[in-house]
C-alpha cells in the first residue's frame, strides 16, 4: 500500500491522470521528429504544427502538475518508435499512431479529473481526435474518423 501525504484522493488520481497524459505528451513530441523528416512542405508545417500544441500542452500541464504539490514526469531522452519510420507511408501512420496514444491518455485523464484539468482533458482529447483524423485523411486511412476517440482498439 502506497502513502501520500497532504493530497485527497481526487487530488491524488486527477495528478497521477495528468502525469500520465504529460507522459504521453512528451512521447508524442519525440514522435513528430520522426514524422517532419519524411514529409513534404506542406505536411512539414502540419507536423510543426501538432507537435507545437503538444508542446503547449505539455507546458501547462508541468504548471499545473507542479501548483498541484505534485512532481511532473520528465521526458525520456529517447522513445522506442513502434516500427521504423522511413518514408511518407510510415511517417504517416506514426502521426496517427502519436494523436492517438496521446488520445487515449487524455481519455484515461477524464475519470479522474474534474473542473479546469476536466476541461483541459477534454479540449485535449477533442484536439487529438481532430489531428488523428487530418492524418488519416493524408494518409488516404478509411475510414478517416473512428466512433471514439482515445479508446482502446
């Protein structure tokens, strides 16, 4: 059994909710390095793009985490990217695969989270949902939606 000391419960799981996303927001900025390498001009601006709202994200989540008397996670020096990256086809499904990831973090975030972090995780997983579908679109994925955003496969 694990004890923490001056947070509630909810405080407790909605900080342990916001690690996770900031986790995921870190893993998905390493990701769009990948991505931007194999792209052309117009799909380097849309990957520069994303990985700046993950960015954002990930800083006011370290402010929030850290005014929370909690301790953000940092981010690894390197991420294992789940198949090699090495043309547009492959750079392409990474950006999903990056959306999505940190979609069902956010999802995750929601349970546990109430008020403002509610409300970020929700804008957040909504962005995610939004950027996946783009990618898939790019892609030429069908069908370039799915029925619920963030949820396991």
């Amino acid at each position: 059994m694990e004890v923490r000391a001056h947070r509630g419960t909810q405080q407790t799981d909605s900080s342990d909710a916001l690690s996770a996303a900031l986790a995921a927001e870190h893993a998905a900025i390493f990701g769009y390095g990948a991505v931007g390498g194999h792209l052309d001009r117009a799909g380097q601006d849309a990957a520069r793009q994303a990985e700046t709202a993950h960015r954002n994200r990930r800083d006011a989540l370290v402010v929030r985490i850290a005014a929370a008397s909690a301790s953000p996670p940092a981010a690894a020096p390197a991420y294992a990217l789940p198949f090699p990256v090495t043309d547009r086809t492959s750079a392409l499904k990474l950006a999903v695969a990056l959306e999505e990831g940190a979609a069902q973090a956010w999802r995750q975030a929601l349970p546990a989270t109430s008020g403002n972090d509610r409300r970020l995780a929700l804008d957040a997983l909504m962005d995610c949902a939004v950027q996946a579908t783009r990618w898939r679109r790019s892609a030429g994925i069908l069908p370039p939606t799915v029925p619920f955003p963030g949820a396991p496969a």
